[in-house]
C-alpha cells in the first residue's frame, strides 16, 4: 500500500500550440498506475475549465483536484499546504512544464516545503516489501541509468525516458470528475518583473574561430566547414589477426572504453 | 635574411645637404647606410616555405602569416622565428566589488565545454560590476587561473564521481550564506541543472533557468513551451543553457583558493547510487558512447553481433548494409542516416564515403579496419588496421572473451 500524488499541469503542441496533457507528466501518472495499490491524488494548479485536464481523467484517473487560481499566481504555497494534508508516500510529477514558466523549479520548493527527499529524473521505481524505501532508477546523458535507494516519502520527478503513456480514452474522460478547489494564491511577482515576447530562433554560435575560442578566424572556419577531419593516424599494415586484435584491443583500452 | 631593396631615388635623397643655391650631395657611403629606407624586398621562395603547413599528402599553404613557429623554422633555415603567442597578463582582483559564483559540473572530474562558457558567462557578469568570479567545484588538477576563475572554492575531489548532489548543495549553501554573491552561476545540465534547483530551493529562491542569451543587464531564457521568450534583469540564480555563451579566449587570473566552509554532515537521504549495465543496442544511435560499425565488408553476422555484445558496443552500419537489410534502418549513420557523437568509433570494412563521413564528424576517436590502405576512413581513423574485417571480429572477440589475457 503507497499512497502517490501526482501533479500534473497543462502542456501545449509544440506545432500547433493546442493545449493537451504534458508528456513527461503524464508519463509520471502512469509510473504511478503501476506502483502497488493506494490512493491516487492527481492535483492541478490552475485553471479548472481547461478541456486538456481531461485527458489525464481518460487515462484511468477517476478524481483530479484542482486548486482554482488565476493565472499568473504562484501555486507552490497552495500545493505544498494541500500536499501537507494528504502526506502521500511519494510524490511525482514531470521533470519540466511546457507552457508555463517552464523552470522546472516546483518540484523542489514543494520538496524542500514539506522537507522530502527529491529524486530528480526517475524513469522506474520499485518499492521494497514493507513499503518503507524504495529503489529508484534514473536516466542520465547517452542512455545510462543509476539506482539508487531513497526512504520514502519523497518527491521524484520522471524523466522523458520513463516507459510511454497510456493513451486517452474518451468515456474515461467523460466520466472522471474535477474536483475544484478554490484557493488563494498571491502573484508570481518574479514573473511579473519579467517581459515576455514571441521566441525568435537565434543564429547558431559556431564553436570553430569564434572571438575567443580558436586562434585563426575565417580560416579555421572554413578549414572546419570544408575538410573531413584527419585523424592521428596509426596503421598498421597487413599485421596478423591476432595482432590486429591486440591493437584494437589496447586501443579501446587506452581510451577507457574497455575495463583493463 | 631580409635583404633589403635599393631605393635609389631614397638614397638620394638622403645624400642631400644642400638644395639652395645649388643641390650639394654627400659622398661618404657609411653616412647614409642607416637611412636606406624603402620597402624589405619580397622574397618569393622564402614566402612561400614560411606559408606551407604540410606537403604530404597534399600541399598546404597558409598565407595567413598564422602559421606554425616550428614549422617556420623548419623550412626556412636563418629566418627569424614567429615569437610564441604572448601569454596574457596576469589579471589580480584585489578587492572585488561583489562575487559571482560558478559552480561547475566537472562531471567524470574533467571540466567539460559547458564549464568552460559558464565561466566565460560568469566573468562577463563580474566585469560589468568589478566583480571576482569564484570556482566552486570539486577539487582537480585544473589551472583554474587560465580558466577565467579569480577565486576558487574546492569542494573534495570524490564529490567529482560519486553522486552527491545533496552534499553538493550543503556545500554552496553554505558557501552562499558566507560569501553572499551577487550572481550564483550554474550550467544547465542533468547534473547542474538539479545542483541549481536544489541551492534555488534551499535559499528560498527563484531560478532563472537555462538562459540563452546573457549580457550584463539582460538575461532571456525560454519559456511556455518553447514559444515565449521571458528576459528580465540577471536574477541572483541563473542557469545557463549549452552554447548560449562562447567560452573565454586566453586570458589568466588569479586562482586563489578560498576555504571551502563547513557543512555539517547530515546522512544523505539519496543512498547506495550506482551505475546500472544498460543494452548497448537499446541505446538511441544519436546518444551512444561507443559505436561498432559494419560496411559492406563485412560478411560474418553473427561474429558482428556476438562482438557487439562482447565489446558492449551499440551496433551500427552504414547505408549499403542497411539497404541490404543486415541491420534496421534505424542504425544507419551518416547524413542520410544518424549523425553520431560517439566518444569512440570502431569501423569494420567501411569505405568511408562523404555522406558516411558527416556522420561521424563529431566522433572522438575512430579506429577502422579495411583491406584497403587507400580508403577514406583509413585517412579519418585514429588507429588504421589494413586487414581482412572477417579475420579481426573473430581475433577480437576472442581477446574480449578473455577479457584481454589473451
Ligand atoms: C544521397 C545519398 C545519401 C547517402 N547517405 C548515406 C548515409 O547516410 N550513410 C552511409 O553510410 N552512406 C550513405 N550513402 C552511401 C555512400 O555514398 C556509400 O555508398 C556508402 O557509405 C558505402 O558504404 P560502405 O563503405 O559500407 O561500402 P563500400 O563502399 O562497398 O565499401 C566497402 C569497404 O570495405 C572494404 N572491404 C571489403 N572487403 C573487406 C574485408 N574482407 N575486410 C575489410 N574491409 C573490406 C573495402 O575495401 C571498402 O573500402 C549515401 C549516398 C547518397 C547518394
């Protein structure tokens, strides 16, 4: 038995900028469908009407709460206090928001507001027998993974690289309910201090000749542009198999890619 | 030898020491041998030696005046030698207006590329206010002076390894509440990144995370899904996102070392981390570490794969092998294909065409066996082996088996 909370936000179509379900926190509702049975919390932070909401319900969820606010108000204290009253076992939720600030800063404030342990891009998780600590798995850069063992309760946040979610399906989604909490929240004044426009792609920095990097300018931009590069060049010619192998061997060796 | 050219019409003029009433000339030679001015005459061949870079394979020149001080002295015998890049002054901040902290990832204890430009992003912030900039990072054998850094807090070198990260923040809290920088610097990495929410956090403060772009009153970052650009003044936590700054040129600064503070040993909540072993073949093309690639010389399938297995290698080909359907298309690499970052790339009977080539333009290391000592990827390889592929994979994978004693 664990009880799990899961908060998840609005996310927005990169192409066509729809409002739908955010990926990386959908994948954390279906971390959480597969965790052994308890309550499942889900909570959102804004607001109330918006039609994407639904298709968390349509993924099995049968309650989500929402806890009402304007936009452009800060939801972490309102979170943290209902978080407080539920004391789930583990909390989850996706490791970055798309379509909001986007800072990926409020899985930790909650954590460090309740005083939780934060794993941070989980991608698996296996709770012990008693229920007590559980084995995490992260993903790292180049598709690597980490264990590691955490005392519950705690906050994680799931990684793209966690299993793929489960589809919407309609009748679920019609049939789930929201629960709207109202609550107050004050206004983000850091946010309000920033300006906000459209983002416009800029030129891509080249790391060949740039002001302070290489010494030579134009030309070792076009040397870098227009020549395949040369390696060191070792070659051995016509050696045996086996001191082919040696070689090779040895070199991957040297360059860590083999334990000695 | 710079011989110089005769200009008589100078030499003439300089031999003038009257003009009025009538021009009276001297005659002695030695009075206007220093004076013989006009311009070094040009000597072609020397010129030209001075501008060669490498004649083998090809010739290349490099009239840039740029070229290589060996190289130079090398070809032309006499001539003066190219002085050696000046090294940059040493820049002493003595009584820093404010503090800018940078904490580096140095993940697998070596600085990487993106510490570099945040220490770049770093010193642009402390010369707009006469600012020092402070390394904070796990201890090593950096010149951190070179690097940019004014003042360098070390944190224990073990930290660089093993995964600490609430330690990590323990530690530049600490270091905060005492020094209280006016900007704390962090890269936007998976490591980094997390370092920097955690310090945010515990300071009960917001993060202006992964700034693209940044210049001493602005910083923007992205927000609302990739669509807004949010910018505001630099907040006192930024994290700067990859290739958003270029790092610093030759420059050389202080380094002194800080002490790092004291953290009190609290039990870390996060325990017993390790690495898991992971399915190379599993791993995307685009992210793999280590690559085993086929070409069309290679014939032996199951040898391949077995290697593959062996050697831990995420297994790869180019275009003519997944054409003919030896692996699924998806493990193709080249410019029609995946263009791989591979830290290590082991080709067997691949040719090495232009469209193969691209693909592995930002590989590290490439060892290549051909039976061709013509082919192109013999020219991009690191370790070249002219040998039948069909004789090696079996050599090779016996020698891993053995796990090397062999
Ligand atoms: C538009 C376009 C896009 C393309 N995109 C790609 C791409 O993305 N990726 C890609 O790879 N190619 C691409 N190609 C194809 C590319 O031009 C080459 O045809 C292809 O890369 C050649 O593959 P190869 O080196 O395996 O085969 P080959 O050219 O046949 O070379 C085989 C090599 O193996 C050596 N060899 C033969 N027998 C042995 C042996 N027993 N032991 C060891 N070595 C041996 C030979 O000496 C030779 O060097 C593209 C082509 C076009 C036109």
């Amino acid at each position: 038995m664990v009880d799990v909370a899961i908060l998840v936000s609005v996310g927005r179509h990169p192409a066509s900028g729809q409002a739908r379900r955010a990926p990386s926190d959908a994948r954390a509702l279906e971390l959480a469908f597969g965790l052994p049975p308890g309550r499942r919390d889900a909570l959102h932070a804004g607001d109330p009407t918006n039609p994407a909401l639904r298709d968390y319900l349509g993924m099995g969820l049968e309650r989500l709460t929402v806890l009402a606010m304007a936009e452009g108000r800060d939801p972490t204290d309102a979170l943290a206090a209902r978080l407080r009253g539920l004391s789930p076992g583990i909390i989850l939720t996706g490791n970055q928001a798309e379509g909001g600030e986007d800072s990926g800063m409020l899985p930790y404030v909650v954590a460090q507001a309740l005083g939780l342990a934060i794993v941070p891009d989980v991608v698996a998780i296996a709770l012990d027998a008693e229920g007590r600590t559980a084995e995490v798995v992260q993903a790292l850069a180049r598709g690597q993974r980490r264990a590691l063992r955490v005392e519950l309760p705690f906050v994680a946040t799931v990684h793209p690289a966690a299993p793929a979610a489960r589809p919407s399906a309609f009748g679920p989604a019609r049939r789930g309910r929201i629960e709207v909490v109202p609550v107050d929240a004050p206004p983000d004044a850091f946010l309000t201090a920033c300006a906000a426009r459209p983002w416009r792609d800029r030129p891509k920095r080249l790391s060949v000749g740039a002001a302070g990097g290489g010494t030579g300018g134009a030309l070792e931009r076009l040397r870098a542009a227009t020549e395949a590069k040369a390696g060191q060049g070792r070659v051995l010619v016509e050696p045996s198999p086996d001191e082919a192998a040696r070689a090779i061997w040895d070199y991957l060796q040297e360059q860590g890619m083999q334990p000695r | 030898m710079t011989a110089r050219r005769r200009d008589p019409r100078a030499e003439r003029t300089a031999r003038i020491v009257q003009t009025e009433p009538r021009r009276r000339l001297v005659l002695d030679p030695d009075a206007i041998a220093a004076s013989s001015g006009g311009r070094p005459r040009r000597d072609p061949r020397a010129r030209r030696a001075d501008a060669t870079l490498q004649t083998a394979p090809r010739l290349r020149l490099d009239w840039t005046g740029k070229g290589t001080g060996a190289a130079v002295s090398m070809s032309a015998p006499g001539r003066g030698q190219r002085a050696a890049p000046a090294a940059p002054p040493l820049r002493v901040i003595e009584n820093p207006a404010c503090l800018i902290f940078a904490a580096l990832d140095r993940p697998d204890g070596a600085l990487s590329a993106h510490d570099r430009q945040l220490l770049a992003a770093a010193r642009l912030l402390a010369d707009a206010v006469d600012g020092a900039v402070v390394a904070v990072a796990p201890d090593g054998a950096d010149d951190w002076g070179a690097l940019g850094a004014d003042r360098v807090i070390p944190l224990p070198a073990a930290w660089a390894a093993e995964y600490a990260p609430e330690r990590r923040a323990a530690a530049l809290v600490a270091a905060i509440a005492r020094w209280s920088p006016l900007h704390v610097l962090f890269p936007e990495s998976p490591e980094g990144g997390d370092l920097a929410r955690r310090v945010a956090a515990a300071c009960g403060e917001r993060l202006f995370a992964g700034v693209e772009s940044l210049s001493a009153s602005r910083v923007a970052r992205r927000a609302g899904g990739g669509a807004t650009e949010l910018s505001c003044a630099p907040s006192r936590f930024l994290s700067i996102a990859a290739d958003a700054v270029a790092p610093l040129g030759a420059v050389r600064h202080e380094a002194r070392r800080l002490d790092p503070p004291e953290t009190s040993p609290d039990a870390p909540k996060l325990r017993e981390a390790r690495r898991l072993p992971v399915d190379p073949d599993g791993v995307g093309l685009g992210e793999a570490d280590f690559i085993l690639s086929a070409g069309n010389g290679v014939t032996d399938w199951v040898v391949f794969a077995d290697l593959g297995r062996a050697l831990g290698a995420t297994r790869a080909g180019s275009r003519v092998v997944c054409d003919a359907g030896h692996l699924p298309r998806d493990r193709q690499v080249g410019a029609s294909g995946t263009v791989v970052s591979a830290r290590c790339y082991l080709a067997f009977g691949i040719a090495g065409a232009p469209q193969h080539l691209q693909g592995v333009g930002g590989v590290e290391r490439v060892v290549a066996v051909n039976t061709d000592l013509h082919a192109a990827m013999i020219k991009r390889a690191d370790l070249a082996i002219i040998a039948d592929a069909q004789a090696v994979m079996p050599a090779l994978l016996r020698l891993a088996g053995e796990g090397g004693h062999g």
